[in-house]
C-alpha cells in the first residue's frame, strides 16, 4: 500500500485562459507574470458610433471557490436568476472543480449568452442557450506552445527563488527529480547557488495556461556545474550520461511543505558518522520516498528507531527510515524508487520530528552523500545522432544564460 504523492499542480492556474479581450489587447501579457489574482472583469464591448447599440454585453470572469455553491457563483457572474436556475440543471456546470475560472458573456439586463471554462484535459466546455434549455459544446482547447528560459539564485530556499522570477511550481518539482540522484535538495542548497530552466508553457489565446515539459535545466551548486537535456522519455547529461541514478540522494521528497525546512533548522545531529545515518529535519507528515526498488525487509517498530522500515535493494544496498509517525508499507512488498513508505514521525528516540536516514552497504552503514552511485543507461549509440541535434540548441541556450548570469554577477 503506497500513499499516494502529494503535488503540487502547475502554478498557472486556468484562471483567465479564453483568449484576448479588450482590456488585453494594449497591455501585452507578461509571459513571466505569476498568475494574477482572482479578478472580476468586467468589459462593456465597444460600440460603433454610427449603429443602434445593441443591448449591453459584458465578459465576466470568475474563478470556482472551495465553498461556493452553484447558484451563488452563477449569480457572482452577474447572471439573473431565473436563468441560474435553468443553469443549475447543466451536467457539465455541476462537474466544476475549485479553482477553475469561468467566463461568462452575459446581458445586460441578467442573460446569459455563453459560459465556458476548461477542464483538466484540456478540453473548452461552452455552455450555450437553446431555447429553454441550455446546451454544452466541448472543443479540444486550441493551446499554443511556448519555450521559456528562466534563470534564478537561491538565497533561501528553491520555491522562493523559482517564485522570484515566476517559475512554475510544476518546473520546479521537475527541476528537483532530474537532479534528485546528483543534489540533495533538501541538505545540500546553498545560498549562491542558481539554476537555469528552459520549459514549455502552454498558452490559450495568448495567456498562459499551464507548465508543460522541462526540456533543459543548469544547477551550479558549491562548484558543481549538472546540466540536463530531455530526450525521449529520460534526461541526459549534454555527453550522453543518464542521469537517473540508481539511488536518490534524498529519501524525503521535495515539496512547498518541506521545502526550506532543512536550512531553516539544523538538524538534531550534524553527521553521518555521529551515529552512521543523517538525520533530516522534517515536519510530521512529511512524504518519505524509497530512494531506490527494492523489497521491504522489515517494517515495524525497533526501540530507539521508533517505526522504522528498511528496504533490501539490488546488490549490498540496503536503506533504513526511522522514527516514522506512520508506515506505508508491509514486509517482503516491492517498492520501487521515489515510492511513499512512510511519513515523518517523532517515534522512539527522537527529541524533535525527523527522518533518521541510513544508507548500508554490506550491513555497513555509509555515508550516502560521499559514495559513488550507479547510473542508468546512456543514450543508446544508435539514437546519439539523434540526441545531439536536440542538445546542441538547448545546450547553446543554457550557455547564453550562463554567461548572462556571469555578467549580472559582475
Ligand atoms: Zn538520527
């Protein structure tokens, strides 16, 4: 039994996503704006001076609430109500999901003449009048996409500097996992350290949507240049090395919860070699992650280790999890990498929350940090070619921020 991983969602929100309006069309869009806050919009459409004004129509946008009922939200979107009680009868309108935005063309006097708002598959629902009734049309969302390149340095903690300069939550956790076998992300951040990420981002007439793809990432940490390119299904070294490892570096997983907590405490011993594990400091409930496949060899309590699960990997590696305030798994059960087996406790021997980590190889207890892991499998020979004609452009692009950095830093 594996809890199921909490993540976060892409920071972009569907928040005003249906296409340019009036208002936007001076102001260009900033691609790297956060989301903007929950607004009402409301527009009257421009009139020709010459014509009989037609009766006055307004776009209103509105985001779905934790709360909200139907009737009240329809009636939020200036919508009147006999025609919210109509409404409250669409199937596709009783399917809205908190934090979705709808967008509503309504009359003046309280008529609506569409609504839409997208879905998770990235479908556009319009709900229109047909008579009495009202009647939902779905269209595949016609996204566009985009490359960005972002640069930042870290000065607290990843989140605060991805948010700096409006990276997605969505890249961020990607940014983590590619170098999750290199970097330590919850010890080893240091402030200097910075980081380059070129990404998709999806955009529906004109705003942006949602994260899509990292598709090359630069992190210089105390002295260390990791580059990555993705191809395929895996991402690279720009030389053709896998970077998955065989081993995560951190057994805890990387989130906005966790994020931060390491730097800001230290923890309740400063080394492995103190009592041959490292101990993270963790808030209760924080996600523990199997940081490699193998087998569950024991899941229990042991006294000073409180829960503890140790996991049997392939060849002399073994792992172990203590003082867990609770356990997600059950002896001899497979795991395989970055799996949930448990979650920060304070159990046993333990004066504040945290993950105590060993890290053994042939029963001997190792510090996981200095030793060398095994890899995955490079680019295969045949798909090099292949591989360098995507690199290259991505390589040159991290290249150019580079030096940009450098030239900031000056
Ligand atoms: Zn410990």
């Amino acid at each position: 039994m594996a809890l199921p991983a909490v993540r976060r969602s892409a920071a972009f929100g569907l928040l005003a996503a249906f296409g340019a309006v009036a208002a936007f069309a001076t102001i260009a869009p900033r691609e790297d704006a956060p989301p903007p806050p929950r607004a009402l919009i409301v527009e009257p459409l421009a009139l020709q001076a010459h014509e009989v004004p037609p009766p006055l129509q307004y776009v209103r946008e509105e985001q779905f609430q934790r709360g909200d009922t139907l009737a009240g939200f329809l009636s939020r979107l200036g919508i009147d109500e006999t025609a919210i009680g109509r409404l409250a009868r669409a199937p596709a309108l009783r399917a809205l999901r908190p934090g979705v935005a709808v967008r509503a063309d309504v009359l003046a006097d309280g008529t609506p003449k569409s609504l839409s708002f997208l879905t998770g598959r990235d479908t556009l629902v319009r709900i229109v009048p047909e008579g009495e009734r009202f009647r939902a049309l779905e269209e595949q969302a016609p996204l566009e996409t985009r490359v960005l390149m972002k640069a930042s340095v870290i000065r607290s903690s990843l989140f605060a500097a991805t948010d700096a300069v409006g990276i997605p939550d969505g890249i961020a956790m990607q940014l983590a996992d590619v170098f999750g076998g290199d970097i330590d992300f919850y010890r080893d951040l240091r402030k200097g350290d910075r980081f380059t990420v070129v990404y998709e981002i999806y955009d529906l007439g004109g705003r942006p949507v949602r994260a899509g793809r990292l598709l090359a990432a630069e992190f210089v940490s105390q002295g260390r240049h990791l580059r990555a390119v993705h191809f395929g299904s895996s991402y690279y070294a720009p030389d053709g090395r896998n970077l998955r490892k065989a081993f995560l570096r951190a057994p805890l997983e990387f989130s906005r919860v966790s994020s931060g907590f390491g730097m800001r405490r230290h923890p309740i011993h400063s080394g492995w070699r103190a009592h041959k594990g490292i101990d993270y400091a963790a808030p209760i409930g924080a996600r523990v992650r199997a940081v490699g496949d193998g087998v569950v060899d024991y899941a229990g309590i042991k006294s000073g280790y409180g829960n503890v699960v140790i996991l049997r990997h392939n060849g002399q590696y073994s792992t172990l999890y203590a003082h867990l305030s609770r356990i997600a798994v059950r002896r001899g059960a497979r795991v395989a990498q970055n799996d949930t087996i448990g979650l920060v406790g304070q159990t046993g021997w333990a004066t504040g929350p945290h993950l105590h980590y060993e890290f053994r190889i042939a029963g001997q207890a190792r510090n996981p940090l200095a030793v060398a892991l095994p890899s995955g499998l490079p680019v295969p020979a045949q798909s090099l070619a292949a591989f360098r004609a995507q690199a290259e452009p991505l390589v040159a692009r991290l290249d150019l921020l580079a030096n940009a950095n450098v030239a900031l830093l000056d």
